[in-house]
C-alpha cells in the first residue's frame, strides 16, 4: 500500500483530539493514519479491521521513558499483545507484565527477555507457575497465601525466585465499580487493614527459595486524576516502614501499578503523566525520608494509555434501522470483538469514513450484529444523516482490551490487525475463519 500526501489537510486538533498523532484528513472524507488510508486498508483487508500505528505506540513507549526516567514501565500485556508489539516495546526500553502462560511464551519466543517480565494473576495455575520458572522470568507477583508454598515448592530446594506481594491499600480509584481493583470488596491482592499482606511478607521471608525485592498494588484503572496514586504511595511507605521495623528488612522495589486513564471522546479528561510522575516522586521521596527509608525504586505498568490511542476500529454499515425516534447503525462486527460497551458502558466517537456527507447530523446509536439486546457499541452518536449500507465507520481509541477481550460469539471470527506505519500496511494478526472454528472442534 503506497503512502498518501499528508500535507493535504492538516487534521483540526479538537475534532481528531482522540486519534493517533499521525491521523491526517485526505480528500472525499478519508482519513489516513500512519500515511495509510483507512478507506485503503478496508478494501484491501475487508471489514471489520483493527488498524494499530507502530509510530503511535512507540511514541507513548518513549513518553513514559521520558516522563520515569529513573523507574522501571512494563507494558502492560493484558491490553493488547502480538509478537510485533513485543518487539516495539523491547525496543522502546519498556518491560512487560504478563498474566498467563500464554501471554507469557507469546513474548519469549518473540524474543523478549524473560528476566523484564513480571507474572501477575490472582489465580495462577500450575501451568503459569511452570512457564514463569522454566522461562526465568523476573518477578512474580504473590496474590494470595496460597501461592507462596506452591511457587517455593516448585522452585525447589536450589532454586531462587524474585517475587512481589500484591497489597490491596484501600483505596477507591476507577472509571467504573468492574474495574476499581484498590479495595478490600474483589479479587485481587492482600489486605493492608486486616493484616494479610504483612502475614503474606512474613512467610515469604522464611522461604529461602524466594526473594522479596517489593510491594505491588493497582489501585483501579481508566483513572484520570493523580490523587488516589499519592494515597496509595503514601499508604504503600507506610506499609514498606513496619516491615523494616518488624523483620529488619529494607525492600529495594515499589511497583504502583497501571491504570492511566484515556480520553475516548474529544474533551473527555486523561491523566495528566507529566503531573503523576512529578506527584509519585515527590510523594516517595518525602515519605521515605520521613520514614527514614531508602527510596525504593519505582516500578509502573501503563497498557491501556500505550496501546489504546494507537489503535482504530473499522467496521462497514449493513443495516440502517428507524424505529420510533430512535436510529439504529448495524454494522459488521460487534460485541465478539468489542465487549467493553456491554461491560463497562465505555461510550466511543465513531465517525463515517470515505465520503464526505452534506446532510446534517443525526443522533444514532450503532449496534452489532450479535443476538443479544445488549451488543450497542456507540450508544446516541452524531452521525450523517444520510448514512446508510455500504458506508464504513472507524472508531478510535480501539487499541487496548478490544481483541485481547473477543469472544467467539456467533462464531463471527475475529477480525484481523494490521499495522501501518510510515505509509505501508501488514497483517499483524490475520482474520479468524470458519476454517479456524472446524478445526478446533474435532468431536462427532
């Protein structure tokens, strides 16, 4: 795919506010991202497509170096995670935090070095625990009492394993009550207030197969205010302090987690990075010294705020459905490669590509095309009035927790990735098919 003239029409910095960096406004109402037309990539790949900017993703890579100069940014794999991402943020200097096995071997025989990958999960099976070791990661996180005997167990008697405690610190942080991770009322981590996570710390410094190098918590996510960070720290030091007192032990690392907040929508508020790492500096430092701790070193876990702003959804309009007041824009895929509405409520921007439109805006709601009521992807949305079949809808801000969240719902089939960056294209992912769907089912 050739690359496009950018110097067309500069993108007006409110309307594309949400979009990648690269995004550039072309003739007959296109939009090109990383010098590719979209319109391009939906005729040559087909619909629905996801489109990820490598320049975008490597970009954020390096503002969070800029902005944690002296802290250690793991990516954060859960939001999304391809063999070519792996790559991009090992060359950008960023670690990765993994939650499973597969997310795990994924990354290694990608080439990233396990020794930059921390394991997390609040229910790690054998088989995680075994891939961690046999594959040298880093660190793993400790979620629950249960897991310090196993992994001790399964490094055996000449072993030695780095590891963290997960701590739930009490604090409320979030955009929506699924994703607040920071209290005692869900899954993850051990209670400060109740004693598990210093009983937690106790344990593992009686097991010689393990090496306690920090604490870890994450608070929530999709958070856009610095506050509930500084909470967490201050509470987190306090935390550090009563164990150098209790067991004379001074842990070198304090990993706060991820979370970064995003703006879905133009004018919607995201964190403000640069205020967040002068905060968590000042923060650490002033309560360590008052602690009289040494400043351990700082360990954060962006996903979402990396690849999400890089990535866009394309999608073409089968159906348009007037029903009372209300106008429904069904297109080609739906919640099996977009749960996040139903989920989370998450609203989105979705804008009509590859011709320009003089009829005037109408209020629409786009829909999916999966069996459930519940399948609405961008719910009371100004769209053209005259859209109709056939036209092709992108939706920004699609990189993170979009395809590393579908479903097989319907089988529908996954819809493929394809990078884009200075002006070529490649299928990162290739579409799922119903090829996929017959060979995985080998019952009669």
């Amino acid at each position: 795919m050739t690359a496009v003239d950018l110097s067309e029409i500069p993108a007006p910095a409110g309307e594309l506010s949400v979009w990648p960096a690269s995004t550039t406004r072309l003739p007959h109402g296109d939009l090109a991202v990383g010098g590719v037309s979209l319109t391009e990539v939906a005729e040559r790949f087909d619909t629905p497509v996801y489109v990820l900017d490598e320049g975008e993703v490597r970009g954020r890579c390096r503002t969070y170096r800029d902005a944690f100069p002296d802290a250690e940014v793991l990516y954060a794999a859960k939001a999304f995670l391809s063999r070519a991402m792996a790559r991009w943020v090992e060359e950008e200097g960023l670690g990765l935090d993994v939650c499973s096995a597969g997310e795990l071997e994924l990354a290694v025989t990608a080439g990233f070095p396990p020794e930059r990958i921390v394991l997390h999960g609040n229910a790690k099976s054998p088989r995680d625990i075994e891939a961690a070791l046999r594959l040298g990661v880093g660190r793993i996180v400790i979620d629950s009492p249960s897991e310090i005997a196993r992994i001790a167990a399964a490094v055996g008697p000449d072993g030695r394993q780095k590891v963290m405690v997960r701590v739930v610190p009490g604090v409320s942080a979030g955009g929506h009550d699924k994703i607040r991770t920071g209290t005692e009322d869900q899954k993850f981590g051990l209670s400060l207030t109740d004693g598990s996570a210093q009983d937690a710390v106790a344990r593992i410094l009686g097991q010689p197969q393990l090496e306690l190098t920090g604490l870890h918590c994450h608070i929530g996510s999709q958070i856009t205010e610095v506050e509930p960070y500084l909470v967490a720290v201050r509470r987190m030091v306090g935390l550090l302090a009563r164990i150098r007192d209790a067991h004379g032990v001074v842990l070198p690392e304090l990993d706060m987690g991820g979370g970064h907040g995003i703006g879905y929508r133009p004018g919607e508020a995201a964190l403000d990075l640069t205020a967040l790492a002068r905060g968590l500096r000042t923060e650490l430092g002033e309560g360590c010294a008052a602690a009289g701790l040494s400043v351990p070193r700082l360990v954060i876990e962006p996903g979402r705020a990396v690849a999400g702003p890089a990535g866009v959804a394309v999608y073409r309009v089968l159906a348009v459905k007037h029903t009372g007041e209300k106008v429904f824009v069904a297109v080609d895929g739906g919640m099996s490669d977009n749960p996040r509405p139903a989920l989370y409520g998450v609203r989105y921007a979705p804008r009509l590509i590859g011709r320009h439109s003089a009829a005037g805006a109408r209020t629409a709601t786009v829909v999916g095309r999966h069996c459930e009521a519940g399948d609405v992807l961008a719910a009371d949305v100004e769209l053209p009035g005259d859209v109709h079949p056939g036209d092709l809808l992108a939706v920004p801000v699609a990189g993170a927790y979009q395809l590393s969240m579908a479903s097989g719902y319907n089988m529908v089939g996954r819809p493929p990735v394809v990078s884009v960056h200075e002006g070529t294209s490649r299928v990162l992912l290739r579409r799922e098919t119903l090829d996929d769907f017959r060979s995985r089912d080998i019952g009669r």
